[in-house]
C-alpha cells in the first residue's frame, strides 16, 4: 500500500511527459551561425540588434549614427508612419506585379542599393557581398568612392548593374580617371552625391575619436576583445583602405585619418551647377543627382535633362534638420512631371515603405542603413534575406491595399494619419 502513491506519481509524470513531448518540437541543430541568427530576425529593427551585438561599438555608431541631433536621420525612418493606407477590397489580387524601372529598364523590385562607404567595417566581405547579393535579387547596386573594394573588384564579382557614386574631388585627374575606370568596368550610370560639399557633423564619431579606416589603437582592441570574431576578421583580411582613391593626393586611405579632416581637405565645396556640366561632358550615360530635396533644384537638374533625381538627405548624416525625403518627393516629383526619374532614399526599412514612396510619386526606393545592419548580422546570407524580405513585403502589402501593380500606385492610396 505504501508504494501506491508513488506509482501514481509515475504515472503522472510519464502523462506530463507524453503530453509535453507532443507540444514541443526540437529542430536539428543549425550549424550555420548566419542562417541562426536569421531564423531569429522579423524585420530590419532585429538584424540591427544583431549587428549592434556584433560590431564593436564604434563601427556600429558610425553605420547607424547620423549628424548632430540625428533629427534628420529619425524623421527620415518616422516619415513612413506618418501615412496610412486607404485599401480597397475584392480586387483579385491573386496575381501581383511588383516590378518596376530604374532609369527606363525593368527590374523586379524598383529598389536600388544605395552607395556607402567603407563597407568591409560591418563584415570583411563588404562591397563583394552586397553587390553579388544586388546582382542575385535583379537590382542595381550602386558604389560608393569611399568603397573598401574599388570599380574594378566589384565589376569582377558582379556582372549585374552598376551605378557609380561620385564624390567631387578637388582633384579633377582623380575624378577624370574614375569616370574612364567605370565606363571600362561596365558601369551604367553615374550618381552625383551633392550633399556633401562638407562632411556634416557625426556626433557619434567625435566622441569615438573613430577614424577610417579603423586604427587599431587601444580603444580598438578592447572594444575588438569584446567582439572576437569581428577582431578576428578584421586581422586575419587585407586592411580596409579607400580602394578608389589610391593615388589621389593627401592620402589614400592607408593611414588612418578622422573621416571629417580627409574630407574637409579632399572634397571640392565650390562644387556648381557648371561642374554638373563637366562631368556630362566626359561620361557618356545617364547621370543621377544624389541629395536633391528642393522642388527648385530638382527642376534645374529636369531643365538640364539628367536622368534622375536622388530626393535623399544622406540618410541624416549631413545636414541635421533637413526635411524627411518621403515628405519632399511630392513636390520633386510635380516639378520634374515626367521628364526624370525620382528615387527615394532614406527611412526604407520595410516594403511597405516602398510602397508608400512609389504612391507619393517615386520610381523607385533606396536603401543604405538596411543592407548595413543585415550585413553586419550575417554577412552575404542577411544581405539575401533582406532582400527577400523587401520582395516579400512589398507583394504582401500591394494584396492587402488591393492593389496588383505598381502602375496602379498613386496618391489615392494614402493618406495622412
Ligand atoms: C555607413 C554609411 C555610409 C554612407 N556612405 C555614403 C557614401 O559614401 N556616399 C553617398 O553618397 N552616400 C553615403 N551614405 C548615404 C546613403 O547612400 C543613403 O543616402 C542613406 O543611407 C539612406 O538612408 P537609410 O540609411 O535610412 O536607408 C552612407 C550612409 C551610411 C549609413
């Protein structure tokens, strides 16, 4: 009799057990620690969780900062949430065509790569990673003159289109010979980036002291000890330098200077119209304006026939303040009517997003920031799920706005919140 209350005791623990075993599900264990941690992330906001975890602080704040206040940088993102949907219902949105142009040829997203610099600080496969990932997805992919890989590097692992991002040198030899070296390498267009006639005022920089490329100091290698596996692949890979500019006078990258003082020195504040004319007369295909928010401007550049307005204010890294680019495509779009195309560049974090820019009078839609964190979260695989990611969340939204194509986006679709 004694033993029956343990029996009983068995039996309820054997019933828990079968009870719990039939809710539990063990997968096999993921060996691939990028797919791991993707297995994790929902949307943008985890992969830079992720990327924060993983990159010593000062290469995280300087992906992720902006100037001064970072207000600009906030309102870019905020921007999006300030619009609703209007959707409509029973539209049989069985079959959705997310497909797009970018400078008049079909893409299947109307996303382009935004250019940034120094990429191999969030991973050391940097520029190759995301260009290769750009080239798989059917978008463009744009490099920066600050790249860590230079014109050449990218051409080879990336048969896909290319932009070529210019930053206007005061050394005019410099800039000639990166226009020859990207029309022979394939690339398709250039993008003139005109927000840059300073550097704007990176506060997370400063209080870092964080140079580029990243020095090595003492600061670096503690902040690399937390970090060992970012430690490691930044020692065990070549060093990251400005692969453009070698040659170009004051420096080219090798050692490490405070990013603000090279290009205070290097970049040409005199930079006009005129020059635009300049760099017209020596490259042969289209040619973009990267940080046009005025209507104004966007007008001259329509009046000047170049190919495509950029409405972006540098993802908030430039002039702190400046107005939300979602908020100023509208009127770019009403000054230039058709006769350029309007990219909008800034905030992008979800499909929606993009959907939401092409309604207010977009082509197409930019994204920096984005990429950078699903870089620096799991390498070339996060820059793949992004990109998914974006593909998926642009089709899921035009079905459930009820709309199946994005010619049928307009500003019907939106309104204020
Ligand atoms: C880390 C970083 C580096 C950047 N480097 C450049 C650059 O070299 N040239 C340029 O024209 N824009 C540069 N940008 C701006 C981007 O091209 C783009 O305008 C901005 O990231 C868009 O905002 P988002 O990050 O919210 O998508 C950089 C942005 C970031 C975040």
């Amino acid at each position: 009799m004694a033993g029956l209350p343990m029996a009983g005791l068995g039996v309820r623990v054997a019933q828990a057990w079968q009870a719990a075993r039939s809710v539990m599900q063990f997968g096999e264990f993921e060996r691939d620690g990028d797919i791991r941690r993707l297995r994790r992330a929902a949307d943008v906001a985890d992969l830079r969780r992720i990327a924060r975890r993983r990159l010593p602080r000062g290469c995280f704040d300087y992906i992720d900062g902006a100037a001064e206040d970072e207000i600009s940088a906030a309102r870019s993102v905020a921007a999006y949430r300030g619009w609703q949907f209007r959707p409509r219902v029973l539209r049989d949105v069985s079959e959705v065509d997310i497909s797009g142009t970018v400078l008049g040829a079909a893409v299947p997203i109307p996303l382009v790569i935004a250019p940034t610099g120094f990429g191999r600080i969030a991973h050391s496969a940097g520029e190759l990673a995301v260009a290769r990932a750009a080239q798989r997805a059917g978008i463009p992919y744009s490099l920066s003159t600050m790249g860590t890989r230079s014109i050449e590097e990218v051409a080879a692992v990336c048969s896909g289109r290319k932009f070529f991002q210019v930053y206007v040198w005061r050394d005019r030899a410099l800039m000639a010979d990166l226009l020859e070296r990207s029309a022979a390498a394939g690339y398709e267009a250039i993008m003139i980036t005109v927000d840059t006639a300073v550097l704007g005022r990176r506060e997370r920089d400063v209080r870092h002291g964080f140079s580029l490329p990243p020095k090595l100091g003492l600061d670096t290698i503690i902040d690399g000890l937390t970090h060992p596996r970012w430690l490691l692949d930044f020692l065990s890979n070549e060093p990251i330098t400005f692969s453009n500019c070698r040659g170009a006078s004051g420096g080219a990258g090798a050692d490490a200077v405070a990013l603000a003082d090279y290009i205070n020195s290097q970049f040409d504040p005199s930079l006009s119209w005129d020059d635009i004319e300049w760099f017209r007369d020596r490259w042969d295909g289209p040619v973009m304006l990267k940080g046009v928010l005025s209507p104004a401007d966007a007008k001259i550049a329509a009046d000047m026939e170049l190919d495509a307005v950029i409405v972006s204010s540098h993802g908030g890294r430039q002039l702190d303040s400046a107005p939300a680019p979602l908020e100023c495509v509208p009127a770019v779009r009403d000054a230039v009517g058709d006769r350029c195309e309007v990219i909008c560049d800034g905030g992008i974090r979800r499909g929606s997003d993009i959907v939401k820019a092409l309604a207010l009078g977009a082509d197409s839609a930019m994204i920096g920031r984005a990429y950078l964190y699903a870089l620096g979260a799991a390498g070339e695989t996060g820059v793949d799920w992004l990109l998914d990611y974006f593909v998926e969340g642009m089709t899921r939204t035009m079905r459930l706005v009820g709309v199946r194509s994005t010619a049928e986006l307009a500003p019907d679709l939106l309104e204020r919140v």
